[in-house]
C-alpha cells in the first residue's frame, strides 16, 4: 500500500513536492536531496505529515 506524503525544504521550510512511499517497507520519515526553487540550490527535503 503506497501513500502520499509531502517533502518540505529544511532550509526555508516550505512544502515542494508530493511523492508516494510503501509506509511498509519505510515506515520512518523519508528524505532526500531536491531542488529548492525558493532557495535555488538543492537541499535537503523531509517528509511532513
């Protein structure tokens, strides 16, 4: 079963992205390196709830 969650920049804080996990497999929070378009670098981005 795979889910929506929503990525928010650590640095400025603001929600930029929308992916699906298997909350199964990963059921800590997720983050990865993204491109911040307020920020205009990449950044790291965690997931909200």
């Amino acid at each position: 079963m795979r889910d929506q969650v929503t990525l928010a920049c650590n640095d400025c804080k603001r929600r930029n992205y929308i992916t699906t996990k298997n909350k199964r497999l990963h059921p800590d929070r997720v983050e990865f390196k993204k491109y911040c378009r307020f920020c205009r670098k990449h950044t790291a981005h965690k997931e909200t709830r």
